[in-house]
C-alpha cells in the first residue's frame, strides 16, 4: 500500500482506495449488507483508509454500510460522501442552501458519524458552479462541525476548472482512465498549483478496461452498462467512459497485445493512472471481495515498459481519441 495526500485537506490517503457505487452487490441487484462489510473490511484489513459512498447508492444503503464499517474499526478511515443528486429534477434551480444542508444532515445519520471527513457536490448542473452562495454554505457547515472539507465531483473538465476558483474547494473527483485522457493536459496541473485533491473515479471504464468482457456480454436491464450508453439516465461519460462499446473492445484487444498472459488487465489500467503524481487516489469499484483483491494487486506488479507505455498512448491516440477528447 502506498499513500498520499489529498490536496489541501492534508490527510494521507491509500493510493488506491475504495469506491461504494456497487458494493453490496452487481449494479441493479438488490443491496446485501454481507457482502458490503465483507469488501469494506477487507479493504480496511489491506490498509485502504479512504472510502468513497453517495447518498444516492443503493438508496442510502452504501452510506449505512460504510458508517456501520467504520464505526466498528479502529483505524482511521477516512469517509467521503456525495449530495446533491437526489434533487428531481436534477436541474440548477433544484439546487439551494436548505435542501444541500437537508442531505448532508440525512448523511450524518445515515452514515453515523459526528463529522463527514469529505462532503462532495454529486455532480451538479454546470451553472451551479456559478453561484457562490451554493459553496458559501459548505463553509458554514465546516464551522457547525458537520463537514471537515468540501469537494466536487464533476463530468467535465470545464466544471473542474471552475470549481478549483473557489478556495473552500479541496478536492476534485474526476473520470480519468486509459479511455479518458483530456484530464491530464490542463486540469491536472491547475489542480496541483491550487494545492487541490485529485479523487479518480470510473479507473476501467465501468468495467471494460479489465479486458473480461466480449461482445457477447450481457448486463441487467438495472444495469447502466444496459440501460445509460446513450445517456438515457445520466451523462453517457459515466457509462464506459463514453466509448462506443464495439470500439472499446477493439481498443481493448490492442491493448491485451501489450501484456501478453495478462488475462486481467485491471491492475494495468490503475498502474497507468498512478503514473501520474497529480492524482491522491483512485476509488474503483468491488462488487465482489475478490475484485478488490484484483485492484490493490496493482502494487505488486512490475513497472510499465516504454513500449507498453507508447503502446497504450497510440491506440487512445489513434482509436479513442476522436471519439470522446472533446466532449468531457
């Protein structure tokens, strides 16, 4: 395990951490409580100190399960939770003082804890990130005891850029994948002179960077692999990065030239983000105790060859690219 710190909030997080969207089963499937603390538990035994929930997975049961967790452990872990995307319509206007506070209260007791390490907006509308006074009340919050640091979670680069203006702002959750590379060319810098965290989220693509899925894949009508390629729930950027699924399993095949014998290529794809120091840690997702036995492997393996890394730049360069470079 190797550790480092979130931007201007100071703490010292696992590189490789955890993200709760699926936890407590397969997207779409009902939530099982076991299955969450046995995957939040090891992650804990294996040294991950950072975990990352919203109050919209599974209906505020991630958030339970996460704060069960923690609360029973004595580690420090640090909790980072997520408001805004219950409003419904999910619309700027949806957006005010009194119902962000409302969710982070619900955050509070759902999740148990006194005080939530990381409160993130989930993802707003782009013209909320123009209003101040959405972001001055984080800071009284801060000052009520209930949240320690505020950050956002965005969809597109321009939304980063924005959000890091406002000094209150300490962290930054972001897509950024083999798949999803425009990050790194201005936003990255930006956020390392701002002093600002860099959380990675969606590290395979949803999935189709560990080079276990065929054209032949299914997934649960519950599923957004199903349901959201076209963005018929939520930004399609979620949904395998916004890579046509036929295209990404080309560019997948490619990619397994690179690493022969390698039949999972999931420990590749985080080696490749942690190449970049900008980034404090990625928060993939485990749905199954041994998905997360498969992400923390990423430490034990060899460094990325020249070649490999070349290789892995000209199919996102040539195959990718056009495709999604622009649009997020």
């Amino acid at each position: 395990m190797t550790f480092r710190t979130l931007g201007k909030t100071g703490f010292d997080v696992s590189s490789i951490s955890l993200g709760t969207w699926q936890v407590g089963g397969k997207w779409g499937e009902p939530f099982d409580d076991r299955v969450a603390d046995h995957i939040i538990n090891d992650a804990i035994d294996a040294g991950v100190n950072f975990i990352d929930t919203a109050d919209v997975y599974s209906a505020g049961d991630s958030e339970t399960a996460v704060g069960r967790v923690v609360r029973s452990r004595s580690e420090r872990v640090f909790v980072a939770t997520k408001c805004g995307r219950q409003i419904n319509p999910h619309v700027n206007e949806g957006y005010t003082p009194a119902a962000l506070r409302g969710y982070v209260e619900d955050s509070l007791r759902r999740t148990g804890l006194e005080t939530l390490d990381l409160i993130q907006l989930h993802c707003p509308p782009t013209e909320v990130y123009y209003r101040p006074e959405i972001f001055g009340l984080f800071e009284r919050l801060k000052e009520e005891g209930k949240i320690r640091h505020l950050g956002v979670s965005v969809e597109k680069v321009e939304e980063a850029l924005k959000a890091i203006e406002y000094d209150n702002v300490t962290t930054v959750q972001i897509i950024f994948n083999i798949f999803r590379q425009r990050p790194a060319e201005l936003f990255f810098r930006e956020a390392q002179r701002r002093n600002v965290g860099i959380i990675v989220r969606v590290p395979l693509a949803s999935g189709l960077l560990t080079g276990k899925f065929s054209a032949q894949s299914t997934f649960g009508k519950e599923d957004h692999r199903h349901f959201n390629r076209d963005g018929a729930g939520f930004d399609k950027g979620e949904t395998f990065s916004g890579v046509n699924y036929a295209l990404g399993l080309r560019a997948v095949s490619e990619i397994r030239d690179l690493f022969p014998g390698e039949d999972n290529l999931a420990p590749r794809a985080l080696q490749w983000i942690l190449q970049f120091p900008e980034v404090s840690t990625i928060i993939p997702g485990a749905s199954r105790p041994e998905q997360l036995t498969s992400n923390l492997s990423t430490y034990a393996l060899p460094a990325l060859t020249e070649s490999q890394r070349s290789g892995l730049q000209r199919i996102y360069d040539e195959m990718i690219k056009p495709e999604v470079h622009h649009l997020w």
